[in-house]
C-alpha cells in the first residue's frame, strides 16, 4: 500500500477549525476550561493579575491549535506484506513506512494501523521528529488460526504538538489484503489405487502417436524440417503446412470438496470442515507438484481454474504455481453452502474426461453415497475422505459404524477407495492407505499415536 497527502494540520483539510479544536486532548481542554474560569473570577473579584494568569492559560492551548493546524507538510506512507499469502496459524510481518517529502520538518508523530481483531491487537507507534526528506520505519506481526481474506488499513497519524495540548489525526485512503490460506500437509508420494503406471509424473501422450487424421498442422516456419510436412494439409489449405512438435498432455486431476453446510457440524479452525478445506488444499498442491493438472470442484458446481479451452480440461495451460496460488486464495475463503445434493457436482463430472478424482466429503446419506458412487468415471482412480462429522463433535469415534461402512461399501463396490475419517486423523497417515500396492484399507482411524487406530 502507498499513499501521500496533507499531513495532520493542513489549512485546507477536511473538517475546518472546528475539527482542530476537536483534537484538544485532555490538557489541553483543562488548561482552557481553567483559563476562562480564571479570567470569570478576575472580573467579579477585579483582580487584573488573575486575568493575565487566566488569559496565559486559555492562550495557550488556543495556539498550539493554530499552529498545528497551519503547519502545512506532505508525508507518504507505505505498507509492505510479508508474504502476502500466510497458512493459517503461521505469522506476517507488516513493515510501514512514513517519509516526510515536505521542506519541513514534522512533530511527533503517533502511528496507528488498523487491522481486523482476529489478526491481533491494533498496532500503535510513536515517531521521532522527521527531518525533511527522512523516513522512519517500523514492523509487526500479524497471525490468524482462521483462513480468509483480512484487509490491512488505512494508516491513520497523528500530530501533536510539545506541549500536549492537541492533537489532529488524519488518515491515508489505501489498504492491503492479507490472505490467511488453508494449512498444506505434505503428503508421501503413492501410486493410487486405480492409476496407470507412472502416476502421472511425466506422462504425456504424444500426437505422434496419433492416427494420420488425428495431426493437428501449423503453417511452415524457416528451418522446419522438410520431412514433417504434411501433404494432406498442404493441398487442402494451399500452403506449407507441417505436423506440430510432440506436446505432452498432463494427468488430470478433479479435487471435489463438499461444502454443504448440512453435511457438516461444528466450526472453528479444529472442525471437521476445516479439516476437510486443509485436506483438499494439501492433495491439490500435492498432485500439483506430482505433473497432475488440477481443479477445484465444489458441490455446488463451481470449478477453479475454470475453463481455458485448452483440450478441454480447465487448469491445463497454467503453470503450477499459478494454479497452485489460484487454488489456495479461492479455498481460503470457501464456506458453507446451502445445497443439500452433489447432484450439480455429478453433472459437471459425467460431462468430463477420465482423469483422477479426489473426494473430501461430509456425511453422507443412502441418495447422496449413490450420487458420489456414480461420480467415478470409467478407468479413473478416485479416492473418497468421508467424515464423521458426528465423531467430530461428539469426540468418540466411530459415531454410527453400521451407517457408515454401509454407505463405505457403496463407494468401493463402485470401484472408489474410501477412507472414513475420524478426529484427529492427520491427511498423511490417511494418504499411505490410499497406495495400491498395499490394498484397499476399510477404514482410517486415528493418528498412530492415539489409544486406537481403527484400522482393518
């Protein structure tokens, strides 16, 4: 954030006289209420001395009023965020930064930055006279155990004078945003069950090996090899036309996060919900890392990246950091929503390729473990989180066995890998039972280091 303008006691500044006497601070409105009270009983005593000491006192305040408000500088101040985009519970450092660009030098300056109460107590600093041309610069921190977007601003100085007795605030109109995002778990590297060999590390799928209708041609460029020409293409368009260079095609991958508010229970940065964003954020950045193509999906429908029309698949042209980055600010302030049904979810899968699907789900009842089972498309690899939101809350795990491996069961005989989740359950203790090679685990308990692991 930058920002400059007239400083505090500007002659032209918003307010008048009437706000420079508003800024009076507690002496000096005891020196003029003593001033005035002084000079009323000079007169009904007729005592001269006690006039002039009542004047002195209501005079003075008067003029470091005057004087303040007259005083004309320009400062500029500035704000930098560092980073800009924190993991919640992990702190920022803010740094401000005042410059005097006026030919005068200021007062003391008290500094204040206003930012939102989750993310601390309001900051406060007092600043040295400034000389002309100077600058001062000062930092805190700022931490927040809750994901969102919080805004930083606007800086608000003040200027008093060395007596104490006023002072004027005035403030800069720019803000910045600091994004809390979900915390990211590393996560072991496995081959999941249902995933062609390579995992997608490197797979790509070259137009070589496409049948001689299936080569998409581009114009003839200098130094082009002669023996990529393709003659079909040529007579058609009446030009050189050429075979493209081989392109790969990444791995895709579908990461579902179920939102709906009735399928959760609790809130708060331990709540099954907040577990559930944190675990879609880490398996987003991880398959990211792993060459994977990847978007967001909400039950509502919605998709993030959305669609770019390269092969039809959104995400596919952007870098990873990029997508990476896009996915993390838009999970940082996802909330509940107020579907009932994944039903909206289910078409934008049945209309999409085959590709990886990844599934953070809430409760789940016998319509809607048939909607999710349907999800899984032919040939994909598609792994289901299922909370036990009732365990969440209750801290007893599990809540409803019976209910729940029912509706578990559905998932695996529709070819998912579904995990049940229980509190305390870290993402990567739950990601190794999603390898292949060590079969398709009934359940996940919780972590290792509790009384019972669950696991069967």
């Amino acid at each position: 954030m930058s920002g400059g303008g007239r400083p505090p006691g500007g002659g032209d500044d918003e307010g008048g006289m009437g706000s420079a006497f508003s800024g009076l601070t507690t002496r000096g409105r005891s020196f003029l209420a003593a001033g005035i009270a002084a000079a009323g009983c000079s007169v009904v005593l007729g005592q001269t001395d006690l006039l002039r000491v009542g004047l002195l006192l209501a005079v003075l305040p008067i003029v470091c009023v005057l004087v303040l408000y007259r005083t004309r500088y320009r400062v500029a101040g500035s704000r930098r965020l560092s980073p800009a985009r924190v993991p919640a519970g992990s702190e920022a450092r803010v740094h401000l930064r005042i410059d005097n660009v006026s030919r005068l030098p200021t007062g003391l300056l008290m500094l204040q930055d206003r930012v939102p109460y989750v993310l601390g107590p309001r900051p406060r600093f007092v600043l040295d006279r400034i000389e002309p041309g100077g600058r001062r610069e000062v930092s805190y921190r700022v931490r927040s155990d809750l994901r969102g977007r919080y805004s930083l601003g606007p800086l608000q100085l003040r200027l008093t004078d060395p007596f104490g007795m006023c002072e004027l605030a005035r403030g800069f109109s720019a803000y910045d945003t600091l994004t809390v995002v979900p915390r990211v778990e590393p996560l072991p590297a496995v081959r999941l069950a249902g995933e062609a060999a390579g995992y997608g590390d490197g797979r790509n799928r070259s137009l070589a090996l496409a049948g001689e209708d299936d080569v998409i041609p581009r114009g003839y460029r200098h130094g082009d090899d002669l023996r990529r020409v393709h003659w079909r293409s040529t007579a058609r368009y009446g030009e050189l036309m050429v075979r493209r260079e081989e392109q790969p095609q990444r791995a895709h991958c579908t990461v579902l996060l179920d939102t709906r508010a009735v399928a959760h229970i609790g809130a708060g940065p331990d709540s099954a919900f907040e577990w559930a964003v944190s675990g879609a954020a880490s398996a987003a950045v991880h398959l990211l890392e792993r060459g994977y193509a990847v978007r967001l999906l909400t039950d509502t429908g919605s998709s993030i990246p959305g669609p770019d029309g390269v092969g039809g698949y959104p995400g596919s042209s952007l870098e990873s950091a990029d997508t990476a980055g896009m996915l993390l600010d838009t999970l940082a302030v996802v909330d509940h929503s107020d579907g009932e049904s994944l039903s909206s979810a289910y078409d934008v899968l049945r209309g999409g390729s085959e590709g990886l699907l990844v599934a953070f789900l809430g409760d789940l009842d016998e319509e809607q473990a048939a909607i999710v089972a349907r999800m899984r498309q032919r040939g994909g690899a598609a792994v289901a989180f299922v909370l036990d939101n009732t365990a969440w809350t209750r801290g007893v795990w599990p809540a409803d066995p019976d209910g729940l491996q029912a509706r578990l069961r559905l998932l695996r005989e529709a070819g998912w890998t579904a995990l049940l989740v229980g509190p305390g359950v870290p993402l990567a203790h739950l990601w190794r039972h999603t390898d292949a090679r060590g079969g398709n685990r009934a359940d996940a308990g919780p972590a290792p280091t509790a009384s019972t692991t669950g696991m069967s």
